[in-house]
C-alpha cells in the first residue's frame, strides 16, 4: 500500500494510468520489491529483504540501498518527474543513458575501477540496479571554507576525465543514446533560467542583495547572447563520451578511493564541457590558483580541445550554479558570490584573455 500521507502527483497519476503494469520503486513495500527484484533475477529466490534506507542526497531520481539476508544493493529509479519536485516532468530515458555509462565502461580497467559496477538493468521499469559503494561521503563537503580537496585526489579525478575523453568505445559508443531530453532539460537550467528576469526565483532567500547583484548579468545581452551560443554547442555532438555533470556531488570518497557516480546526463559531446563544470566547482570551493593550473595541467586534451570553450563553460557553470536555481551549499559572502559572478563573465566573454589557469 501506498503511505496515505503521499499525495500523488498529476504527472504520477497519467504516468500510472498510461503504464498500469509499471513497477514503482517504494521504500514502504518491501513485499512487492522482493518479488520484482526475484521476478528480475537480480536476488535469489531464497533471499530475504531486510531493510530498506536511504542512501543519500538526491533530487532527480529515487534511489534505495536494499539490504537482503545476502547483500545489499543500490536501486536508481527514474521516474516520469523530478523526485524532489513531483511536478516537474523529467525524461525517464536519462536512466539508460546512466545504464549504457556504466556499461561502456566494462572493458576499459581503468575507469571500471573508478565507477559502482551495475548489477542490473530493467528497461521496463527504468530501474538500474548497482554495486553498494557503502556510506561514504561525497565531495560536497568541500564547498565549506577551509576544506580542501587533497591534490593526490584532484589527479585521480583528473585522470579520470582524460582517460575517459579520449577512450575509443568503438561500435558501441557510436550507438550510445544521445540524451537530448535531458539535456534539453539541462539546458534549460544551465543556459537559460539563470538569465530570465522573471523567473520566479527570489535569489535573496539564498543570500541577501543576491537577486540586486544578479541584475547584471540578466541585462547584459552582450553576455546572455554568447551563452545562447554555448548552449547550442552544449545541446549539438561531439567526438567524446561526457559524464555530463562532472561535480563534487558525483565524487564519491571511499575506503578503496574516490568513485564516480550518478551519469545519467553522460552523452556524445564536447569534452571542454566536463573540463569547464569541473574547473567551475573548483573555483566555487575557493581552491588556490595553483591548485587549479596542477589541475588543467593534469588533463591530457584530446585532438582539437579548445581551452577557449572550456573556459567559457566554466565561466557558464559558475554563473548558473550562483543565480540559477541549482544551488549548492556554498560558503561565500555576497562578495565573493559577485567576484565569481564577474570572473564567469569575463570567462565567457573574454575567454581568451582569462585563459585556463597556467
Ligand atoms: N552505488 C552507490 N553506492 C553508495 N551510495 C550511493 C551509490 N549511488 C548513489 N549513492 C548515494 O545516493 C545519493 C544519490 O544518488 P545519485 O546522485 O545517483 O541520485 P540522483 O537522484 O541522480 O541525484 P541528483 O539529483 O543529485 O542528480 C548519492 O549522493 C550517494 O550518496
Ligand atoms: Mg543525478
């Protein structure tokens, strides 16, 4: 049964009525999750749910750790709309696009190792079934003054993206989904809302004198015209496979290392566009200049890679990260939220005088 107290969204409602044989991730039925997980074959037929929790954080998506007489396993369920706001539809799609991430990454040992192994893909049900990494902390904690990411870290995260951007997938690469719907979506936020003056998002309740501060930038046509630009190169192709939301919030930190999670924004892309969402965060977690030029120093460019436009996307991601609404736990005063906001502006417009720290 479902919990009374949960009401059902309109987007629930249609999504149930269009598909009645739909099975619904819930963390209050366990009955019917052993029989799905048995029906899948992705427990056995002796083996018991014991518990049910929350893993961590998310918004997009429902996600369980499922622990059985047995093991415990990690269940991801994309739903129809956003988990966090059940009114805002979203692609249910965006779970293959994890699922094929994961899946790309079996023959290639060195990111394997980097990544949950997947344990299960039902198509049906967008449901993707993973390796339990434990209850680890991720990296968001480091957006917090004084708390820094270690460089020894930094270059596994580093060289992590550049073997990824310049593996071969080969076939099966050239076959991978290409993500439009969620990246539409993702454009949306990323290239988009932060600049609309009447979006609805009183950015004082963040931070006072945040939403006087954003003026500038959502009046600057100048500035707003060349993210137009950038957010078609973010929605067109390109030659590499992208994580596509390459943040502290997808680093994982482990007894075995750090782990990287949670693709399901991957795609064909442009790789100056992990490189630009990475140096953004980075610079978010108030991370020293040399820290950062150790960082892009790291990174092995694949043929044609444009600092220019790693740059500008850099400069893109900070901006949407300050006055869009994805906010993060950030430990800036307005001060220093303006200060970022001018440096992502001159990173967009001036790429090439800002350069890729050196
Ligand atoms: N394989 C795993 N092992 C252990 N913990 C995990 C695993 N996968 C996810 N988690 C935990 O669950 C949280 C949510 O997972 P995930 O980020 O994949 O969900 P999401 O809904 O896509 O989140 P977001 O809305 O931030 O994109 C993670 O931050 C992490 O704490
Ligand atoms: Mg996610």
């Amino acid at each position: 049964m479902r919990n009374p107290e949960q009401v059902m969204s309109d987007l629930e409602r249609i999504f149930r009525e269009q598909y009645p044989d739909a099975f619904f991730l819930n963390a209050d039925e366990p009955d019917s999750l052993e029989r799905h997980l048995k029906a899948v074959e992705w427990i056995s037929a002796d083996e018991k749910i014991m518990g049910i929790g929350h893993p961590g954080e998310g918004n997009m998506n429902l996600v369980l750790r499922v622990r059985t007489n047995q093991q415990t396993l990690i269940l991801k369920q994309a739903r129809p709309w956003v988990e966090k706001y059940p009114q805002i539809a979203a692609p249910v799609k965006r779970v293959e696009a994890e699922a094929k991430y994961y899946l790309l990454h079996r023959h290639h040992p060195n990111l394997k190792k980097h990544t949950p192994t997947p344990l299960g893909y039902d198509a049906e049900n967008f449901l993707l079934a993973l390796e339990d990494l434990g209850e680890n902390a991720d990296f968001l904690r480091h957006y917090q003054r004084g708390s820094v990411i270690k460089q020894d870290e930094l270059t596994v995260l580093i060289n992590y993206l550049s073997l990824l951007h310049n593996t071969d997938f080969g076939a099966e690469g050239r076959s991978f989904p290409d993500n439009t719907e969620l990246r539409t979506l993702n454009h949306e936020h990323i290239f988009k809302y932060p600049y609309a003056i009447d979006n609805g998002f009183d950015l004082d309740t963040i931070q006072e004198g945040l939403q006087n501060a954003s003026m500038a930038f959502k009046s600057d046509h100048a500035l707003i015209a060349r993210v137009d630009e950038l957010g078609s190169v973010y929605l067109g192709s390109g030659p590499c496979l992208l994580h596509g939301d390459y943040y502290p919030g997808s680093w994982l930190s482990t007894e075995d290392g750090i782990r990287i999670i949670d693709p399901e924004f991957a795609h064909f892309g442009r790789p100056e566009f992990d490189v630009g969402v990475m140096l953004g965060h980075m610079k978010m977690t108030q991370m020293p200049n040399d820290t950062l030029k150790a960082m892009t120093d790291g990174y092995q460019r694949p043929n044609g890679f444009d600092d220019d436009l790693a740059v500008a996307f850099c400069g893109v991601e900070i901006l949407r990260r300050i006055i869009g609404l994805a906010q993060l736990p950030l430990d800036l005063t307005l001060e220093e939220r303006r200060d970022l906001l001018e440096q992502g502006r001159n990173m967009i417009l001036k790429p090439i005088e800002c350069g890729l720290p050196r």
